[in-house]
C-alpha cells in the first residue's frame, strides 16, 4: 500500500483556493439592523460592559472596558439603542455580548485621541492609544496588540517583523489590505521607531503568490533603507510566527519562549495599519476586512465589515449559497471552526469566512495510526501530535501537557496531512483546553 503526501518539513501544500478574490477590490459590506458584540473577542480576560440595556451609543462609543492586562476594549461600530445583554454564539461556542439596535444615523462618538498626531507622539502615548482602541492581533490570534509592544523590561527589540504571509487557503483579506493601504501600513512600521529605538531591521514578509502585494509594499518603502520586503515560498503555515522569526531574522524562539527572547516583534499588517489609524485618526477598531469565499458562494467578494455584523448578511452581500454547503468555517480550513449558526458575529480577528461544498467537507471515516510519521514533519513547532492526541484520549493530561500541547500553534497541518484522518487538531486543542482547567483549579 502506498501514499502520496503533499508535505514537507514544518510545513505542507494545501491547495490554495485564493484566484476567486485575489484580485477583487475591497468594497463595504451592508450593515444589518442587529449588530452583536460579544465582550471576549481577545485573549485573555473577557471585557466588561459598561452599557446597560436602554442606553443610547454612538459609532466609536465604548460598550465593554478591558478587563486587566491581557484583555481589550470593545467599541460599538454602530450607533443606536442597547436592546440585550446576554449570551450569544460566536464563532467556536458562545460568549456574553452586548446587543445593539442599529439607528442607521452613524452618530460618532469623539475620537480616542486627537486626530494628526501620530508623527508627535511618545512611546507611552502610542501604547497608551493602542490598548485605548482596543486593538489585538487581527490575523486570527487577538492576543491585546498593547501588550505585545510592550516587551519585558531588559528586552531590547532590533528586529520589527510585519506578517503577510497569510497562508491559509481561501483568504485574501491581508492580500487586498497590502494591496490598497501599503501607505498606512508603512505609516504604522514608521511608529515602531518611536517604540524600539534599537530598532536596525524591518521585514516585511509575504508569500510570493502575491506578486502584486510586494510590489505595492516595495513601492511603498522605497525610501527607507531599513525596510526589506522578503518573498517566502508559498507553504503552510509561513506566517507562523517562529517559522517568520527563523526565516527572516534567522533566530529560534525556544519552545514555550516568546519573541521578544530573540530581539524580535512579530505584527500582521491589518493589526499594524490598525494603529496606525487609531494613532493618526483616533479610531478605535471597529471594522475589519474580510474576505468570504468558497465554491457554493455566488459571488467572492473582499469585505471591509463593521465588527459585530452577523456572518449571515455578508453571505446574502455575496448573492448567497448556488448549491448546498456543506460546511460553513468562520477562518480557513486549517484553522477555522465550523459555525451552525449563521447569526454569529464577525469579530476582531475574523480574517474570513469560508464555504465548503459537501464533497470538500467530507473527512472520511476515522481508522488506526498507521506509524507514518508525516503528522511529525509536517509539524512547524516540531511537536509530536499523534502523541498528544492519544495521551488526551486516555485521559492522560500531564502527559498530553509534558508532550508539548501547549507549544501547539493550532495550524491544523497535522490533521490535513493524516492519512488515516484521525482529529488530531481537535484532540490537541481539546488537551490544551483540559491543561488550563487544570491548572486553574
């Protein structure tokens, strides 16, 4: 019996997808009559309403304030009435949000900070109007982009990384954003000058099938010799971030270590032009671009979306389904998580909305490891997953925490590339979902 694997070292070959909205412009999506906020839309603590059903906002208001040091604000993108505060579904289960009754009057609130001062601004005000916007990782990770700016004390940066690789199949968000706003995402690197004084290099990291995206981000820097635009080869996951610190910066976090170990900070480039904005304009983050894709979709389009907007009305801005689906992911296929309920809302980090067809959503029946090792090499933090997998199965937590479970980036490589289709992502997040219930208690 033989097998045809399409992996290789740290990394595999899915098929890419992206050519139906590569080349799409942005364009505004409708804005629904119910927008949804759910307050955890980040790592770390939930955020805590400080709205109460029968207020009034206004666009750029804030609804919830972060709740401790790993959290952020979340702002309404709408204005109108706050009609509940309650548990919705969100995209991988269901969280307390704050219910909004848009007036479709666009009545904004007053910017977080004074518009056109962002070339002016110290170091402590720039972090100060990040944490302020409630800005966090919107290349699907949300970790509060204030504290990762904010290294340890004794930690000197040298290295600025810009992630925009985005490896995952279908998405084309960060494609479209480098493509027409290189200019603000310049505009944000050029801020981290002010963060990292010993800041020597910049790189700016993407996968060469965007030709089109280099060039712009080429152009873009042209007058600063200390920002190098680096093509990558074209495999997943490249925009990890250790696999973008080895091969732009090359040096090697430790497992469990953090960038900041090695002199480096990694930042997407929505997330960059984000501060960049709030910096320059005084807007909180309160839309994103997202692109919604897939082979029942009618008509792919790029998105730039008011964050709350139920996922449902970008698919009806999309003409709607022309045949069955048979999964709806909110993300890509190696990452994403299946949604049921199309009334869930988009959120910080949502980069994507992708359909499957019944036939691309099939997985196939569930059969015996059968030793092949591919899940190990195609593993981009050198875990071993089927060895996490089953330690969770037996119940064995420690064990599956002494593995490395941890360390797990959730890139799914390791399920994509299993033969014998065993869920090997879903047991490892589970593991890790089990390791911090643990330790909590």
């Amino acid at each position: 019996m033989s097998f045809s694997f399409m992996g290789k070292h740290n990394g595999s070959h899915p098929e890419e997808n992206k050519s139906r909205t590569s080349k799409l412009p942005i364009v505004d999506a409708s804005v629904p009559k119910i927008m949804i906020f759910p307050v955890s839309m980040h790592i770390g603590a939930p955020a805590k309403p400080i709205v109460e059903v029968g207020d009034q906002v206004k666009v750029g208001q804030i609804l919830a304030e972060e709740g401790g040091f790993v959290s952020a604000h979340v702002y309404s993108s709408v204005s109108g009435e706050v009609i509940a505060i309650e548990k919705r579904g969100v995209i991988g289960g269901e969280a307390d949000s704050i219910i909004v009754k848009n007036d479709y009057k666009y009545l904004k609130a007053d910017p977080i900070v004074e518009p056109g001062r962002s070339q002016d601004m110290s170091k402590d005000e720039i972090i100060s109007t990040v944490r302020k916007a409630g800005i966090v990782g919107m290349g699907g990770a949300t970790f509060p982009t204030a504290v990762k700016l904010s290294p340890p004390p004794g930690m000197t940066i040298d290295t600025l990384i810009i992630n925009g690789a985005e490896c995952e199949p279908y998405s084309t968000s960060d494609h479209r954003v480098m493509v027409e706003h290189a200019d603000e995402i310049i505009s944000g690197i050029n801020l981290s000058r002010t963060l990292f004084p010993m800041l020597r290099r910049i790189y700016i990291g993407i996968e060469d099938n965007k030709p089109d995206a280099i060039k712009a981000l080429e152009d873009a820097s042209a007058d600063f010799d200390d920002i190098f635009v680096r093509p990558l080869k074209t495999m997943y996951p490249q925009g990890s971030e250790k696999n973008l610190i080895k091969n732009l910066a090359g040096r090697e976090v430790s497992p469990g270590g953090l960038p900041a170990e090695v002199r480096c900070v990694v930042a997407n480039t929505s997330t960059i032009r984000s501060c960049y904005r709030a910096c320059e304009f005084g807007e909180p983050l309160i839309e994103r671009i997202v692109s919604v894709s897939g082979t029942p979709i009618k008509e792919p389009k790029n998105l730039r979306v008011k964050i709350g907007t139920p996922m449902d009305s970008l698919i009806e801005d999309c003409g709607g389904f022309a045949e069955v689906p048979g999964k709806v992911l909110g993300g890509g296929p190696m990452m994403g998580k299946p949604v049921s309920d199309l009334g869930v809302p988009i959120i910080k980090g949502t980069t994507a909305i992708t359909v499957l067809n019944p036939e691309e959503a099939e997985i196939g029946d569930e059969q015996d490891c059968i030793m092949c090792s591919e899940c190990i090499n195609v593993c981009p933090v050198s875990l071993q997953p089927i060895l996490i997998s089953e330690a969770f199965e037996r119940g064995n937590i420690d064990k599956a925490k002494e593995l490395g479970a941890m360390d797990c980036i959730e890139c799914g490589n390791c399920s994509f590339i299993c033969p014998s289709k065993i869920p090997l992502l879903d047991n490892i997040r589970s593991a890790k979902a089990a390791i911090k219930q643990k330790e909590e208690k």
